[in-house]
C-alpha cells in the first residue's frame, strides 16, 4: 500500500508539474504577444497628427488637421501588417524560436518603417496641398532633390519588404507544423501569397527608385507601383474563393 500511494503521488507530481510548464507557457505567449501588440501601438503613437507639441491656438490645430490624409494612410499601412500578425496569432498559436524570432524582427522593422512611411504619406499630401493652395505647409518634410526622392523610396521599399518577408516566413514556417482544416488552410495560403506579392511590388518599387536618372524623369513612378497591390490582393482573393468552391 506504501509503494502504491508513493507512485500515486509521483504521477500527481508529475501532473502538477506538466500543468505548471503549460500554464507557464500561455502565460509567456501572452506576454508576448502583450509585447508585440504594444509596440505597434507604440509606432502608431510616433504617427500622431499633432506631431510632439500640443496646437497652441486654433492656426496651429487647424495646420494639424492638414496631417489628417497622411496620418490616416500611415496608419492603414501599419494596421494591415499588425491585423495580418493577429491573424497569425489566432490560427496557428506557435511560439517555437523560429515564430518569436521572426515576430520580434517584424516589430523591429515597423519600428523602422514608421519614419520613412509618415515622411512619404506626409510630402505626398504636402505636395497635394500646394498644387492647390501654392502654400507649404510649415514643418512638413520637403523633398528638395531627385537624390533625397530616390534615399526615401528607397527606405520605404526597403522596409515594406523586410515587413511583408518576416510575415510571410512566418505564414510559410507554421504551415509546415500545423495541421489546419481546409476553409483554414486556404484562407492561411492565400495572406501568405498575398504577402510574397505585396514583397515582390515592393522590391520592383525600390529598383524602379534605384533606376530613377538624375533628371528626375519618371520620379513618381516608384510610388505608383504601389497601386499593383490592388492587383494582389485582387488574384490571391480570386484563387481563395476558387479553391474554397471546389468540393472537398
């Protein structure tokens, strides 16, 4: 009876002991993703339409409202990447090396992207603003030559496709250990190729800007690449909901 109760007791052991590493663990993933939740909200902050000084009179809060397009541009831009990494987050649940590594250097990379995205939505709008009130507005960014326009795509393409690669390995990563349904499956494939798509628009945006004579022929262009993203999202939509209509 003795050696039956000290094994009941060691299997109790070790139940606790399980129990204990895996509430360890979701706790851990939650901190985590607390973390990874928190530093984009951070690089939103950076993004504030008021800049770092509170508008003193109502000249200034209404030259802060003109920051509203870009603010509004730079923030879907970062909300898309976070909503894809929350997705992410609720269909896979991995925190391998591998997941928290490659999460860790998507939050870096925002971090990053923030400055040269605000820069560009802001000097667009700007130009915007003064082809129709010739008046620059006071402390925007102002591109002064072909060098500094080609340096900012450049940063920005840089970016997009350091961001964009670190989800889609992700994406890539998990779906090799994880066994999904198919509806899961299909919807995980398609963020995936929309991912590698919108990291191939990118890459054609920074050697487009690379190309850029010093002239400054064909400047804009660049940026116009940009809108080949309604084309990607647009194909791996149409392949997802091909795939989901074929019987099983």
């Amino acid at each position: 009876m003795g050696r039956l109760g000290s094994g009941y007791k060691g299997s109790t052991h070790i139940m606790n002991d399980r129990h204990d590493a895996g509430h360890a663990g979701r706790v851990e993933a939650h901190r985590l993703d607390g973390f990874f939740d928190a530093a984009f909200a951070f690089a939103v902050s950076v993004l504030a339409i008021a800049g770092a000084e509170t508008p003193h009179s109502l000249h200034d809060l209404l030259l802060d409202l003109y920051r509203i397009p870009g603010f509004a541009c730079s923030f879907a831009t970062l909300l898309i990447f976070w909503h894809r990494h929350v997705r992410w987050r609720d269909r896979f649940r991995t925190h391998d090396g591998v997941s928290i590594t490659l999460s860790l250097m998507l939050v870096f990379f925002a971090l990053i992207f923030v400055y040269p995205l605000n820069m560009l939505f802001q000097s667009l709008f700007t130009s915007i603003y003064y082809s129709f009130g010739h008046t620059l507005l006071p402390n925007e960014p102002a591109i002064d030559s072909v060098h500094e326009l080609k340096a900012l795509y450049i940063c920005y393409a840089s970016a997009y496709i350091c961001m964009a690669a670190c989800l889609a390995l992700l994406y890539h990563h998990s779906l090799r250990r994880t066994q999904l349904d198919r509806v899961d499956n299909i919807e995980a494939h398609e963020t995936m190729y929309a991912l590698v798509g919108s990291l191939l628009v990118a890459a054609l945006s920074l050697v487009t800007a690379l190309l850029i004579p010093e002239s400054g022929t064909g400047a804009g262009l660049p940026g116009y690449i940009y809108v080949l993203l309604t084309a990607v999202y647009w194909i791996t939509g149409r392949w997802s909901r091909k795939a989901k209509a074929k019987p099983a």
